[in-house]
C-alpha cells in the first residue's frame, strides 16, 4: 500500500493484480509505504484504521484507487504462484494439484490451506458487498489506469516486470467454472461493472 499526501491518494494493493510492479514504478513518489503483511490492507480496514491516522497526523483523508482482475484469471494467478513459491509437502503449496481441485477447494465450505486466499469482493467492499473504494480500475485495462496515476501523481509511468506467474497449464473445466461462478457472483459482477465502465469505476456510480 502506498499513500501520497500531496496528490491527496491511496493505492490498495489487492493481491495478484499486479501490486509489485505498480508498487515498483510508484514508491519514488509515495509518503507512506506499507510492506511484508501490511502491503495488502483491505480496503474496509483502510478506512477504518488508516483514514483517522492520516487525518489526525497529516490532515490529509485520500481518496482510494485499487485494480480488480477477471477472477478466474487472478485465481489461476494464485494457483500458479503457490506451485512455485512453495515447496512439494508445505501446506500452502498447490504443486501436484490440478487446478479444477484447487477451484473446488477454494469454493469449499471448509477450503484447505492452500486455498485460503480471501476474494477481491472481500478486499475492495465492506461487509455488506459494498464497495469501498473511490477508483476501481479494470486490471486489463492497464493503459486506463496508468493514465489516471500519470494525471494525478506527475511523472510517466513504466511498469518493470515483477512477481510473474511461472508458465504453468492451468485448465479449468466448464462444469468447475460454473460452480465457481456460483459461488462468487458478486465479484465476477463487480468485475464487469468496472469492464462495462471502460475500466474505471468512480464510487457512487
């Protein structure tokens, strides 16, 4: 997460849509940085404990920009990363699973620890489903994006190369898909909402 008081903004990292290297090409200019557990504070819990600090150290209240992924897309990202970040045997790994399995353990009652990697409905809305964040942006709509943080933070922005999926296969079936589909309409909803609105989502609309 990355805060800049003067051009009065927050950047969300939601996980698996590019924070690292959007984090990368931004940290010369932000005032505050959160790292290691802290770098993806939801955006509910933002609001709730950082807003009242930055008003009462900095006088400053930010308006808050966050990206959200096609959801099977960011999910096979999840999956691709815990088939190499960890190792064959560690709880968290997903190495040996297909990724149908990991899809149907995510959407599980009680999922397993490699399938413990929360939504992007969850991080960009409070309790409720509502959104909580001033800008969402289309993650597949990164020129949109960036022209926003050029307009608003000053300098052009080049994105580096960062945390790239290994080049895993990953099918995923249509029977599985339209489970996870079920079980998470809200956020496949939420995506096309921003999708639909050519990649930028204002609150309030």
């Amino acid at each position: 997460m990355l805060v800049f008081t003067e051009q009065n903004l927050a950047y969300l990292a939601t996980p698996k849509t590019g924070s690292t290297a959007i984090e990368a090409a931004l940290r010369p200019h932000a005032d505050i940085i959160l790292r290691g557990r802290r770098k993806h504070m939801p955006a509910q819990r933002f609001r709730r404990k950082m807003l009242p600090f930055l008003d009462s150290a900095f006088g400053v209240r930010p308006e808050t920009v966050a990206t959200i992924r096609e959801p099977i897309s960011q999910i096979r990202s999840w999956y691709k990363y815990r088939a190499r970040a960890f190792k064959a045997g560690s709880p968290y790994s997903t190495q040996g699973l297909s990724f149908d399995q990991f899809v149907l353990d995510l959407i599980a009652e009680d999922p397993p620890q490699h399938a413990l990697i929360g939504s992007q409905l969850a991080f960009l809305s409070d309790r409720t489903g509502a959104l909580v964040v001033d800008h969402l942006f289309a993650y597949e709509h990164q020129p949109v994006f960036l022209d926003f943080l050029e307009e608003r933070i000053g300098p052009p922005i080049t994105l580096p190369r960062k945390n790239v999926s290994p080049p895993i296969e990953a099918p995923l079936s249509e029977k599985v898909e339209a489970q996870l589909r079920a079980a998470r309409t809200d956020e496949f909803s939420l995506h096309n909402k921003v999708v639909a609105a050519k990649g930028h989502l204002v609150a309030g609309n």
